[in-house]
C-alpha cells in the first residue's frame, strides 16, 4: 500500500510527516498522529470521520453586512483591484438603510458591519450615519473598517470611540510602502500610516495590518515582519498580489510560489519567536472547514456598491469590471425599496464547491481550500469558467496548508498521539485565522 505525501482520508487531511500519518480532525478540533504500520492496519484513533462540512450561508442570528461606501481614495497604490480614486462614486444613504433592513431580522441577535472602498475613511459622514442607524436595533454590533491608515483625526477617534476592529492595508518596510503605496500626489505615505498604528497600539484596538507581497518584495518578507512588530502590530497578513486593476496595468508580477513560501515560513519562525500571529487567506477554513472557499461567494454575507449593487467580491464594484455579469447578482429597486436578486446567478455560485469539482475530490485541502478564491483563480488563469482552478492558487495553498498542520501538531501534541487543539495552540503555530 503505497501512501501519498498528503491525502484525503475519510474526509480529513492527512499528512505523511517522517515515519507516520499526521490526521487533522477540523470538526472535532484535534490531531492525531499514527505510525505507518498502525495506519496501514487501520489502528485508527476514534474522530470525526466521513462527515461534510457545511456551506457558508447567510444566517440571520448572526448576520454580517458589508458597505462599499465609496470609489474613491487618497492613495494610489498600483496594484490596487478597485483602482480607488478613478471614480467618485459614494453611497447613499438610502441603500445603507435598507441593507441594515436586510439583514437585521427578528430572530438576528447580532450584526457585524464592516467598511470598505475605495477608502472608506473619506467618508466620515456616512460612517457616522451608518453607526447611528444601527444603534437604533436593539442587538450586539460589532463594526469592523478595511482602510489605508491615512485619516485625520476626527475620523481615527470616532473610529476607536465606537470600538471599530481595524484591517490596515500597508506594506511594511518604508522603501516598499512609500515605492507600492504612495500618497494621491506621489510623495510618501510611510510616516502616516506609522502613526496610525501607534494611535491604535496605544488604545489598545484590535486590528490586523495586511501586507500585499510582489515579486519586487517578497525577499523583503522577514525583515517586513520584524519591522511591523516593532511598531506594536500583532497580526500581520501576508498575501500574494492578485493581478487585476492597477497590478495587470502597470505590469505587477506575482512572485514565485517557491519564493513566496520560503520566505513566508521564515517569517512564520520570526512571529513565533516574536509571539505575533502569522496568517493568510489559506487559513481561513482552517477552523471551521467548509464547501466553500468565501462566504462572500455564497451570500454569508451581504456586499452592497456605491451604485447600489448587490454584489458576491470585494473586487466586483461595478458593471465596468470584466466579471460583473457573474459577481453582481442583485440592484437596489426604488419601488419596493429593497434590494432584488437574480437566483440563477446566486445558484451559479453556490454550486462551485468543493463537493462538485472533480480536481478537488482526492486533495488533503479539500474542505479547507475549497477550490480557492474563485477570482484569483479567474485572474490567473484569465478564463471565465468558475470550475477551473489556476495552478499558481493550488501548488501556493497546498505547501502553507502542508505546513500549517505541521505546526499545528508540533504545538499540540508534545508525546501524545492525539490532542485537542485549542484556539491559544493554534495561535502559538502561527495559523490563526483572524
């Protein structure tokens, strides 16, 4: 019986690492290790095995609603998929109230609101309605603001006022931040965000600081790492360019899957050695497995445009982009004032998954990867058939998965052939999905 260097097995991952069988229990959070011999005999520790995960579907007790409040920005990143600031575009009011309709029922306990643009933080205004408009529903709120860093004063208290979790788009080291993200006119941008970061340190507030690797940065990685942490940031995202908007424009390169993952494990050496958490868009299944890769995709939550689109990417604004007519599946109808939805296309969506490609059906990441991010993968391979799966995606989240569970069990299991994972544990591997 020959055993692959990682499989499937009764619908978990499974890992050959050195004389026996590393078993990732995603359901029933734990790991196991068995010896070869045991494996090939079926001595089998007792977990979750044949069960399939769940889609990711909206759900009403606990919904999630995202606003992109505006097109334009005052940077001019050139790898940028929005191209913020080539229109101007800013969301009405009216759209913000009846999405918060949508998706705030009677049985919803809780709503997370989350910010995105363009730069969203131009928008002071209509942040500021959105919170009050929110606070008028008698439930839990969380709110959450994908932004640049570059803000006055006024909207960064506001911001930490009201408790905001905070996803900070920077590049790290100056030479690379100031080169990838500078200012609308060109000059720098560093010292700005800095001082954002250390306005949030010193509050105490969550955020994450996420930074977009090239070919031109990417042996820049570790040192971006220690450059971070040194600022006070404690979780820091590293993900590949994805090659659309400005990145396809201007000519930006991705980097080498075998560069990338050298360079991302040193830096997963470095945040351990530091205590920071490491992640990336691989881990985020990791927790939870599931059919599919985004619950953005499948309607998890709602994604509401300037133009008043109701659309299924971050990336997918507006009619001008190339798969509009796939990502944009519903419009806001003055009439019933509500947004309408096309259910062909949703149903489109929801049936790219992970138990219905056949590429998919014998990998190790199956329920963890789920065919991946479907517009990355339309990207690279600029095709516009959602089964198929770019090869740079595949080989990139096999290896980071591959070692994450490693990690996993280095931290967990110690002397013992099965251990429960806990959230802390995971946190110490640097696989933290945040």
């Amino acid at each position: 019986m020959e055993i692959k260097d990682s499989f499937l097995f009764r619908n978990l991952p499974a890992i050959k690492y050195q004389e026996s069988i590393l078993i990732y229990d995603y359901f029933g959070s734990k790991i196991a290790k068995v010896s070869i011999e045991d494996f090939k005999k079926e001595n089998l520790p007792i977990l979750n095995y044949y069960k399939i995960p769940k889609p990711k579907m909206f759900n009403p007790k606990k919904s999630v609603l995202t606003l992109i409040l505006n097109r334009d920005c005052n940077m001019r990143c050139i790898y940028c998929f929005a191209e913020g600031g080539d229109k101007k575009d800013v969301i009405p009011n009216k759209y913000i109230s009846a999405a918060l309709k949508r998706v705030i029922k009677p049985e919803t306990g809780e709503v997370l609101i989350t910010f995105f643009g363009g730069e969203p933080t131009l928008c002071y205004d209509k942040i500021v309605f959105t919170v009050k408009e929110a606070n008028k529903y008698n439930i839990k709120k969380q709110f959450a603001i994908s932004t640049n860093g570059v803000m006055g004063k006024r909207m960064l208290d506001f911001l930490i006022k009201n408790d905001f979790a905070f996803n900070l788009s920077m590049d790290g080291l100056p030479e690379i931040q100031n080169k990838q993200r500078p200012l609308l006119n060109g000059t720098p941008s560093s010292r700005i965000v800095e001082k954002t970061i250390k306005e949030l340190v010193r509050n105490n507030i969550s955020f994450k600081v996420r930074a977009t690797i090239t070919n031109k940065s990417v042996k820049k990685m570790p040192e971006m790492i220690k450059y971070l942490a040194g600022l006070g940031v404690r979780y820091i995202h590293l993900e590949v360019v994805n090659i659309s908007g400005r990145a396809e424009t201007f000519g930006i390169k991705k980097p080498s899957v075998k560069e990338f993952i050298k360079q991302f494990l040193k830096c997963s050496d470095i945040a351990k050695e530091l205590r920071i958490s490491l992640v990336n868009g691989v881990y985020t299944n990791l927790i939870e497995p599931s059919i599919h890769s985004c619950s953005a995709v499948t309607g998890g939550k709602l994604i509401i445009t300037p133009e008043g689109n109701v659309s299924r990417c971050y990336e997918v604004q507006d009619k001008r982009h190339p798969y509009s007519d796939m990502f944009i599946v519903g419009r806001y109808n003055p009439k019933t004032r509500d947004f309408e939805l096309d259910e062909e296309k949703i149903k489109i969506l929801y049936n790219r998954n992970a138990e219905t490609s056949k590429i998919c059906e014998e990998c190790f990441a199956k329920y963890i990867c789920s065919g991946g991010c479907v517009i990355r993968n339309l990207h690279g391979l600029h095709s516009k058939d959602i089964r198929k799966i770019d090869p740079y995606q595949c080989k990139l989240i096999k290896s980071l998965l591959k070692d994450a569970i490693i990690r996993i069990y280095k931290e967990s299991c110690g002397d013992k052939n099965v251990a429960t994972i806990t959230k802390q544990r995971l946190a110490n591997s640097q696989t933290l999905a945040v």
